[in-house]
C-alpha cells in the first residue's frame, strides 16, 4: 500500500465556522486554519480544525457559512503549550469543493497503521466497555503521524488481544470532544480533545493486505462492508449513548 495517500484517508462535509488564520508558509507556500463543523447523527456535532493551502482555496468560498466537502489526511504534531508538550490534531485538506448534495456519512476516515503504545482497555461507570489506542500512521520523509483511537463494544474487546507493533487498519469517524481540567484549586479550563473513533478494525494479514475498502461519498457507510473478514469486530451502537 502507498503510505504517502492511501493508508490516510478523511472524508468530511460540513460548515466554516470560523475566519481563517494563518498558520506557516512552507516553500513560499502559506497555509491557514479554519475550524469546520461537521453534523453527527444525533443533534450534536463535531468541530474539527482544518489546515489548507492558500492555492488550493482559489476560487473557493470559504467564509463563514459556507458548506464544503474535504478530501485529506489526519496528520499530528507537537506543540508545546503550557509548559508541555501536546499532541496537536489537523485535517490537512488536499483537495477542497463547495457542498452541492449531502451524502449519508458526512464524516469517514480509514486508517492504516502500527500500535505504538498498549491498548488501554477499560469500562465506565455506567458499564460500557472502551479501550483507547494510540496508532503511528506513517508519512513522506520518514515521518509519522500519532492519532489517538478509542474503540467501544466489541471492538473493544478485540483491542484486548492487539499489540505493540501490530499492523492494524480502522475505519471511523474524527470527534471532538470537550472536557474539564483542573488547573488550581479555583480554577477549572474548557478542552477540546480529538480522536478516531472506530467503527470497524481488522488486524492487517497477508491475505488481506491489498483488500481495502476505499472511503469517501460512494462508501456512505463503511461499517456494513462486508469484504473483510479477518479478524475484524464491527460496533454500531457507538459512543454517541455515553459522553465520557
């Protein structure tokens, strides 16, 4: 499989919320961040951070208001804030339309990539099961992207038997999700942390290295696909039931 573009791949349809802000040049070239919303099923929705190049938004809408399909990869980065260093999350759009039809599944990312920690499987306090997995996706130029996972249900019992090293692909969606954090005895800050959450895993074998099911507006709903079937849980009664 090409690591440079199909072992990455998120699709996304949904709103500008935000103006653009500029965010580095590379080459002459000037990039800018754009918050994006994208609706889920339920009455919620996800609001995801969008890094795009100045020359491929010629010509394109890209005020508040306006709807937009994007085409990208999910890449990571370290930033230090606070006196620390935080895994930073952003949709780099390679290509980028105005919204003409909405499909079923308006936000679907696949990954394919390595365990670089231990799955971390647990329950909460109402009894479901999670496990929270961080998976290297590599990049050009010998780099890697580091996405945190979580996985609900039976795929996260399927976690439980993965290990560090492990070649694994995963289809899903990109969530944003907010939350507390105590900083002092008075003083309580709103977050935002971004995950993959996974609707569907296989553990990648030689027999099925080259069967991949390709995201996007024709595959509406990539869980139901049925073409792999190794090793693979599938999960459809997700985390939109219990906000941890």
């Amino acid at each position: 499989m090409d690591n440079n573009i199909f072992n990455n791949k998120i699709y996304l349809e949904g709103k500008v919320i935000s103006d653009l802000e500029f965010s580095h040049e590379m080459y002459g070239e000037g990039f800018y961040n754009f918050e994006f919303e994208v609706s889920r099923l339920s009455d919620t929705s996800d609001i995801l951070v969008i890094t795009v190049s100045e020359r491929l938004i010629a010509g394109i809408d890209v005020s508040i208001g306006s709807e937009l399909v994007i085409d990208g990869q999910l890449r990571s980065y370290n930033k230090f804030v606070d006196g620390a260093n935080r895994l930073i999350l952003t949709v780099f759009a390679r290509d980028i339309r105005q919204l003409e039809e909405r499909g079923k599944n308006p936000n679907q990312i696949f990954l394919d990539g390595y365990i670089c920690k231990a799955p971390v499987y647990r329950t909460t306090p109402f009894g479901r099961e999670i496990a929270d997995m961080l998976l290297a996706v590599n990049r050009l130029y010998n780099k890697s992207d580091y996405i945190p996972t979580i996985a609900w249900g039976r795929n996260s019992r399927f976690c439980k038997s993965l290990e560090v090293g492990d070649n694994i692909r995963i289809w899903g969606r990109l969530q944003s999700r907010e939350y507390q954090k105590k900083v002092s005895d008075s003083e309580v800050v709103k977050k935002i942390a971004y995950e993959v959450s996974i609707s569907k895993m296989e553990r990648v074998t030689d027999e099925n290295r080259d069967n991949v099911t390709i995201i996007g507006k024709v595959d509406n709903d990539p869980s139901t696909d049925e073409s792999n079937n190794i090793q693979e849980a599938n999960l459809n009664d997700n985390e939109e039931k219990e906000v941890i």
